[in-house]
C-alpha cells in the first residue's frame, strides 16, 4: 500500500516557517499585510476567503477583506485595485475567483502591480515561472512540489504525466517539474490513449476535475499520485480524480482528497506574501 503524503502536516510545517520568518521581520517594525478582494457572495468563494485570513493570523500577518457587492462595475473594481497598489501598506493583493460575468477577469488580473501578485496570476509573474527565476510561486503547483520534497521523492529524469492544462494548475505545474529535472507529458480532453501514457508514468499528477478519471489499471506498480482536483461525489463528499482506494493499493506515494494537495496552496500564498514583503522592503 502507498504511503499517504499528508497535505494538512506539510501545510503546517511550512505555515510554522512563514511564522518564524513573520516575527523576524516584525521585529524590524514590518508587519506583512494581505488585501483580499472578493466581488459576490459565492459560498466556496467565500469558504476560501476565510480560509485565507485565518492562515493570515497564525501566521501574523495582517489581512484586508474588500467584500464587494455581485454589481460592481469592471471600472469600480478596477480603482480599489489602483488604491491598493499605491498603498506602501498593502504588500500582497489578491482577487478571489470566479469573478462575476460582467467583470473581465483578465483585464483584472493584469492590473495588479507584479510584485503584489501572490497568486502570480499577472503575465510577467508568469512569464518568470517560464524562465524559471520566479519570486512568486504559483501556489497550487508549488504546493504539489513542496509535497514531493518533503516526501524525499526524487523527480531527477522520471517521466510526469500531468492531467490538465489549465492557467492556474496545469501549465505552471508542468514548468516547475521540468525545472526540477523531470520529462513532462501534458495532458488534456483532446488527448489520445491517456491510460497509456498514466501507465508509463512515474508521477501522475491530475487536475482534470473529473471523479474516477484515474483508475488503478492506469497506474503502474511504484507510482506517485498526486490528486489536485477538488469534485463531489454523488453523496455530495469532497473526492479528487483518482479512484483513491483502488489506486492507493498500487501507488507508492499518494495524496488524499480532501486533506492533499488543498491545504498546500494556502500554505504557499502565505510563503508568497512573506516574499512579496521582504523584496518590497529590501530584504530579499
Ligand atoms: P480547469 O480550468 O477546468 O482545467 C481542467 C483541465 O483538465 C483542462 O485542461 C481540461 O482539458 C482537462 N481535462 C478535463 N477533462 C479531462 C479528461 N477527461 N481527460 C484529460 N484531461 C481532461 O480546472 P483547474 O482550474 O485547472 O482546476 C482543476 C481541478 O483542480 C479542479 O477540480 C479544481 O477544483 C482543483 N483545484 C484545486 C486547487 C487546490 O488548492 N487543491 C487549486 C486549484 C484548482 P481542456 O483544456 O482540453 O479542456
């Protein structure tokens, strides 16, 4: 049976690093702050804003919730975005998606200034997760690595498929695990023979948000898996991608769902707004 690669444990591991590094530098009289944005009221939305301010708080940084109504224009938006870079207070700003329909998230998201980014969404972010000399992580995908590092599984010349190729997961996924030295298949709906290439795979990392896409017989002996995807089952439970009691039996490394890979973002964001503060104040 594989072993279980805990995403709540290594989440506070590093939450207790960030923490460390947070009293340093208030020490110095700084005091990383965090503004969130979040525009409706979308339940999951709103479970993950919170989330995101008690992970503030234990780690002592200050946090900044701008809750604003379903109906506010692009434009209003917009300029609570220019306020927040302009504020030498503020050192991280997020907006939580979805956005409503009637705001572009794009334009959105380029409008906040690079190194406020944490959630190094903004297109010199990632062009800098490219080249590979990135400040700001991406949070989901660098929390799969910290999993694998605190792991001790070595990813030097093993073969990764990767199950989606999304903006947010997929595709900075992909560039980090060919930083760290190992041959990357993406792939995604359009792709053919999938099982074959799984069954080839010495780490299957999945974000296809599809429940039972990873089945044990795609998965070969020894394998690590690694489930992102966060879908409810028809009972309504949290479940991932993978068929996670037949897979477990097969894997050597896996991660549950929930209790994986989804602690693991926040833990990053925090480690992004720590980085975003020390730059911003010459001590990075
Ligand atoms: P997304 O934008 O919907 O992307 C899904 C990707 O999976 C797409 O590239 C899609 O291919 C591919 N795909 C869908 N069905 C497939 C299939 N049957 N076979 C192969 N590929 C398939 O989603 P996302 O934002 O990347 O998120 C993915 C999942 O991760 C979701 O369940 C989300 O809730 C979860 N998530 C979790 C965290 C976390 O903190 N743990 C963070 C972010 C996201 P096409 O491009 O061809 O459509």
């Amino acid at each position: 049976m594989g072993k279980i690669i805990d995403g709540n444990l290594i989440s506070a591991k590093v939450k207790d690093e960030v923490k460390n590094e947070v009293e340093k530098l208030k020490m110095k009289g700084i005091t990383p702050c965090l503004a969130v944005i979040i525009v409706g009221s979308d339940p999951a939305s709103r479970v993950y804003v919170n989330n995101k301010k008690k992970a503030c708080e234990y780690t002592g940084m200050k946090s900044l919730e701008f809750a604003l109504p379903e109906e506010t224009s692009q434009e209003e938006l917009l300029n609570l975005i220019d306020k927040l870079n302009e504020d030498k207070q503020v050192n991280g700003i997020l907006c939580q998606l979805p956005l409503p329909k009637s705001i572009d998230e794009e334009t959105v998201l380029n409008k906040i200034a690079p190194e406020k980014d944490v959630d190094a969404f903004h297109p010199l972010n990632v062009g800098h997760i490219m080249i590979g000399d990135a400040k700001l992580l991406p949070c989901t995908p660098a929390g799969v690595v910290e999993m694998l590092d605190y792991s001790n599984i070595d990813l030097k010349g093993k073969t990764c498929a990767i199950i989606g190729r999304s903006n947010i997961v997929g595709k900075p996924m992909a560039m980090l695990m060919v930083q760290r030295d190992a041959t990357v298949t993406v792939c995604h709906s359009k792709t053919k023979n999938l099982s074959e290439i799984t069954r080839n795979s010495d780490i299957i990392i999945s974000s296809a948000g599809r429940k039972n896409l990873i089945t044990a017989d795609m998965v070969k002996d020894g394998a690590v898996v690694i489930d992102v995807s966060i879908n409810r089952d028809e009972n309504g439970k949290l479940c991932g991608d993978v068929d996670y009691e037949n897979v477990k039996e097969k894997a050597s490394y896996i991660t549950p769902v929930p209790g994986g890979v989804g602690p693991m973002t926040i833990s990053v964001l925090m480690k992004n707004t720590l980085m975003a503060t020390k730059s911003q104040n010459g001590e990075a």
